[in-house]
C-alpha cells in the first residue's frame, strides 16, 4: 500500500473519544484532513439514507396494497424514477421530518396520478427545498384559516375588522411578536405566485379573514404534498 492509500484511508470503528487522535493524525500527517469529515458526516448521512429508504418504500408497499398502484410499473416509469432521484437528494439534506414527509407524500401522490405535468411537481419539490417549514405551515393555514375551529370560535363569528396576523398568532403562538420574521415569509410565497395577497397587514372583515389566500397554484403545492 502506498503512503498516499495510507493517508486517504478512512478510519473505521473509532469512538468520540478517538476525535482528539484524528485530528493529532491529520496535523501530523498520516492522514488527510477530508478523513475528519468522513469520520463526522458519512455514518449520520448513512443513517439518513437507509431510514428514509426504508420509510419511503414502507409507504410504497402500503400504496401498492390499498391502491392497486403496481410496483413494477413504476419501476419502468421515468417521471416516477425523476421525482423519487429530486425528492431523496432533498431529503438526505434535510432532519426535518416535515419536509420529509412533504417529500414522501409528493412521490406517493406521483405515483398514485396526480395529473400535474413533471414540471410543476419538480417546481413544487424544489419549494420543499428552499422553503423554511414556516413557510409551509403559513400557506397550508391561510388556505383555509377556518380550518382550525378555536380561529374559527375565536375571530370569525362577529364579522369586526381584524388583520390576518391575528390568525397567525393565534394558531401559531411562538410566532407572536415575531412580525419580521414571518412577515418575509409571506413575501417569499407571495413573489412565488402562491398567494394572493402582498400584505397581512390590511383590515379586513370576518369574511375577508376567512376566505383562502391561497392562489391556484397554491392550491395545487399543498395538495401535491399532503397525504390523501
């Protein structure tokens, strides 16, 4: 073996307590210094895999059983085999299990014909990426804010002026006071074409606080990443 196979070789069966030597190994030397991130990342990232795997074909085999859908035609189904590639990329870089059950319930949607052309499900994918779950969570909320009944019981029935925000805060009460925050959040969904309204902070009366503000294609993302 030779001094380079050496240097690149990635240490196996070490403990927490074997950190100290690692890195005391790279500075002298022995080892390269990628050999650290190999030791940190490549087990975690392991992990990651095999338990969204085995998540995601869980469901599959479930879908095949309830729905009739047949495994091995989606084997042979290009747009399925893009969109499953898209959505476990996502997924690996994500530990928010939201996200990941977003992305789990665009592929079964996938798979069971949702009728959205591949563009729009890899634009959709691609929102879970680069969407916050904040992000999700507003816009699934103001879809349909009577949903949730204690907004309902609590805003709705005396038809007095309020703002959206009131919403908000009330289904979401570690957002209280945090009004920059979630206020870029909604201009994020609103420069998307997902909502229909640039700003929360309007009067509005009961029945403009109840109506959705989700626009079609709004519609459409939280549909394609919600369970049937």
């Amino acid at each position: 073996m030779t001094n380079n196979q050496n240097r690149d070789e990635i240490p196996t069966k070490r403990t927490s307590g074997d950190v100290g030597h690692l890195i005391v190994e790279i500075l002298a030397g022995f080892i390269h210094a990628g050999a650290l991130l190999n030791y940190l990342i490549t087990p975690p990232l392991e992990k990651r895999r095999n338990e969204w795997l085995d998540a995601l074909g869980t469901r599959l085999v479930e879908l095949e059983k309830e729905k009739g859908i047949s495994l091995e035609d989606l084997k042979e189904n290009d747009e399925f085999i893009d969109i499953v590639i898209q959505a476990t990329q996502i997924a690996l870089r994500s530990s928010q299990e939201e996200k990941k059950e977003a992305l789990q319930n665009a592929i079964l949607n996938n798979a069971r014909g949702c009728g959205l052309i591949l563009s729009k499900q890899q634009m959709f994918i691609s929102y879970i990426d680069t969407f916050t779950v904040w992000h999700i969570k507003l816009l699934e909320l103001f879809s349909n804010p009577v949903q949730l009944k204690k907004i309902a019981d609590y805003l709705f029935p005396h038809g007095k002026p309020g703002e959206l925000p009131l919403i908000l805060e009330e289904a979401f009460t570690e957002m209280r006071g945090e009004r920059d925050f979630y206020d870029q959040f909604w201009k994020d969904l609103y420069s998307r074409g997902l909502v229909n309204i640039e700003d929360l902070h309007i009067n509005r009366t009961g029945s403009g606080l109840t109506m959705s503000r989700a626009t079609s294609i709004g519609e459409d993302f939280i549909t394609y990443i919600t369970s049937k």
